[in-house]
C-alpha cells in the first residue's frame, strides 16, 4: 500500500496573514498529501509537538513579520534539541534574498517567496521527504 | 516483544506516533505489533463525537479534555476529516481548535483522513484506539467527520456517542433522524447563546419521546456554549452517569463484544480487498469482467461469482 506523505503548515508567532498558508495546504492536499493544519499564532514547542504526534514527514512554516531568522530557527533548533532527525522543514512567506542561505544552513531546507508556483513546492517535497 | 510496543507501552509520543502511522499504512509490521497491544487494553473509555459540520465538536472536545485533565485524567483525541476521493489528500484542521493542548503531555492528538471509507470513521480506527488505550489513556475521544444522514459507525467503536446539533436545524431534525438521531447516548445543543435552542431542545425532546425504545434511560438533551466553557462539567456529570448506567446494566460487556465484532469484520475485509484488488492474477481478471459488463456480455451478480469462486474453493 502506497505511503501518504504527511505535512503540518502552521503559522508561528504574532502574524495573522494565513491566506498564502491556506493555499499552499490546498495545493499539498490536492497533490494527495495529508495537510494538517494547526492554525495562527503557535510557539516552536507547539508546532513541534504537533509533528511528532502527527507523526508527519514535512513541517510547512508560513511567515510574512519579518521575524522568521528566528522564529523559524527556533523549530529547527529544538527539533535537533529532541533529536528528531527524518522530518523536512521548508518555509514560505515575505524572506529577503540574504537570509535565505542562512536558513537553509540552519535546517529549513526549502525557502520559497512570493510568487512561488504551488507545484513547485510539491515537487520540491515529493523529492525531498527523508522517509 | 516489540521494541516500538514496549515504547508504546510507557507512554512514549513518538513511538505511539510511529505505530498509528503503520496501522494507518497497513503495515505488514502492524500485525505483529497489535498481537502485543491487544492484551493491554480495555481500560481506556471511549466517547464518540459526532454531529453535522461546524456544530462545535472540536471545541466541545478541547473543553472536556481540559475537564478531565483538571481530573488528572490522560486524553487521547482521534479527530477524522474527510479524505478527497478525487486526489486521496486530506486537509485536517481539528488541531485549530485544540493547539492549546499540544504541549501538555497528558494528551495525545492525532488528525487522520477518512481514506475512502464511509460512516464517518477511517479504517484504522480500532487500531487506534487500541494504541491510545494501550499507552495509558484514560479517556479516548474519537471525533468523527462533519455528518449527514448516515455517518454512524461511530457507535461500533464508542462506549458513549454524544450526538451535536446547533440551534437553528430545525426542519433538518426531521431529514437526520432516520439515522443519526438514532444513535446518541447523549444530545448536545451547542452554541446555546444563538437564537432558536429552546425549539430546538422541543423538537430533540419530541423526537426521543416517540422513538426511544429503552424503558430504563431516558436521552438527556445538554446545552452548551463550548466557546465559553459553559455546560461542560455538566456534560461530563451526564456521560459519567452514562457510563455507570452501561456497567449496571450489564450493556457495558455488550457493547464492548459488538466492537470486536465491528473490528473483525473491518480486519477481514480489508484484508479481502486487499487480496483481490491488488494481487495481481486477480486485477486482469476484474478489469476483463468490467470490461464484459459494460458490452453487456456479463451481468453483475455472475462476475462476482467469478472472482469469489476463485477464492471460495
């Protein structure tokens, strides 16, 4: 039986901007993954409990304050923290051109902008899940 | 035993994860590992949540879990969303309504997809619940998708089926008795603050007068306005009171036995499908037998036979 790729997209911090978030858990879903979606404002240890309870292959960050160099860092650091290793992190939103070198170094491996097509975030999952 | 069931066994979240996504899978390691859970179950009681779309279920299932978690009960939440059957992705947006709860350790939440089947449950449903029992749950909330007429498999796997409705459905009472009003154990009218709940309450209350056919209980009929926390300590009182009621009567074991029979049957048949649509010598046969219904050269009823008369003998 064929394994469904599982995905958490989930807003973190003080940003109610959620349409871009909304669409992209559309196209996932409507590309056959299973999207959880857990909603506004959540913290590093929300958003990381949740995975591990979903048990999904991929965490979604969506972030349009500006705030993502460190709230996008903190999910990463703690998932490295708790030693959870087989879960790919990609980000979205408003991120300058520079910072994004540094996240991909810190873990978000797939950063995409405004403009982005849909259907290359779902190419960009299917060939990186690590499990 | 099992190094992931010993894991289970304590508590752990990841390995209780891991398990449910094998059951979720159809995993061939799922087999030998639900051989080792089985026996550590039973002490887990489960609430099914049910009731049409946008009643309030998964706030409604937020408070009672902070409820009983001021009991110092554990919670285990399964909440099913519908699986689309055009590309087999699911969206699954119960968590909205309960990230409060995500880092308290006590409770367990798990969203999963209907995965093509009907009645409201996913397949791997019983599995789940027997994981979530197993880890040490005292409580385990099923919340079933946003339901219509006959969405009610969810009694097969519930000690307690909590039925909600809004204010306001009025005629629709009439068009969802045939099926879902049949099986609460209890009634709740959420979002109590909107206008209407008394005729709605009336029109509950008219029904449970001309179909219950159980002398010794009568349905209660609860208000709640979940968003506000109100009616929910009484909600519990009612379902504690349901479970005592099940347990004196002697319906607990009943009950109890009806759901491995639920269970069984899920297992054989999924293990069925399993067997004749995808080994391959049966796939040619099946697409050849459609083929030859669709000119007319076969009739329904003899191409089942066909396939089932290889299995049979």
């Amino acid at each position: 039986m064929e394994r469904k790729i599982r995905v958490l997209v989930a807003k973190p911090g003080l940003d109610g901007h959620d349409r871009g978030a909304k669409i992209v858990a559309r196209a996932l879903r409507d590309a056959g993954m299973e999207v959880v979606y857990t909603g506004l404002h959540q913290t590093a240890e929300m958003i990381v409990e949740s995975a591990v309870q979903e048990d999904v292959d991929v965490i979604g960050l969506s972030l349009l304050s500006g705030a993502h160099m460190t709230l996008f860092l903190d999910v990463t650091q703690l998932l490295k923290k708790k030693g959870i290793e087989d879960v790919l992190v990609v980000g979205g939103g408003i991120i300058p051109e520079e910072d994004v070198p540094k996240l991909k170094k810190a873990g978000v491996t797939g950063v995409f902008g405004p403009g982005t097509h849909c259907e290359e975030i779902v190419e960009f999952i299917r060939k990186n899940v690590k499990r | 035993m099992n190094e992931i069931v010993a894991k289970v066994l304590k508590g752990d979240a990841r390995s209780i994860a891991r398990l449910i996504t094998l059951a979720e899978n159809n995993d061939p390691d799922v087999m030998s590992a639900m051989k080792d859970i089985h026996p550590h179950t039973g002490n887990a009681y489960v609430i099914g949540i049910t009731g049409v779309m946008g009643s309030g279920k998964s706030t409604l299932i937020y408070e009672l879990t902070r409820e009983y978690r001021q009991q110092g009960l554990k919670v285990g939440i399964i909440a099913i969303d519908p699986t689309s059957p055009f590309s087999g992705g699911a969206l699954l947006g119960d968590r909205v309504r309960m990230m409060e709860l995500a880092t308290d350790d006590g409770v367990f939440i798990r969203s999963m997809g209907t995965r093509g089947m009907l009645g409201g449950l996913t397949s791997a449903v019983y599995d789940v619940v027997e994981i979530l029992d197993a880890s040490g749950k005292d409580i385990v909330m099923v919340e079933t998708v946003g339901i219509g007429q006959a969405e009610v498999d969810v009694i097969k796997i519930a000690d307690t089926t909590l039925v909600v409705l809004v204010p306001g459905l009025g005629d629709s009472i009439q068009t969802i008795k045939a099926g879902v009003m049949e099986i609460a154990d209890i009634f709740v009218v959420n979002k109590a603050d909107r206008s209407g709940v008394e005729q709605t309450i009336a029109e509950i209350e008219s029904y449970i007068d001309i179909a219950n056919t159980d002398r010794d209980r009568k349905t209660p009929v609860l208000s709640t306005i979940a968003k506000e926390s109100k009616g929910i300590s009484e909600l519990i009182y009612e379902i504690d009171k349901h479970r005592e009621y099940l347990k004196k009567t002697k319906r607990f074991d009943a009950q109890r036995r009806k759901r491995y029979e639920a269970e069984l049957v899920e297992i054989i048949r999924k293990r069925l499908m399993d067997f004749i649509f995808d080994e391959p010598k049966f796939t040619g046969k099946v697409e050849s037998l459609i083929d030859q219904m669709s000119k007319k050269e076969v009739d329904p009823y003899t191409a089942a036979d066909e396939i089932l008369g290889k299995i049979l003998k």
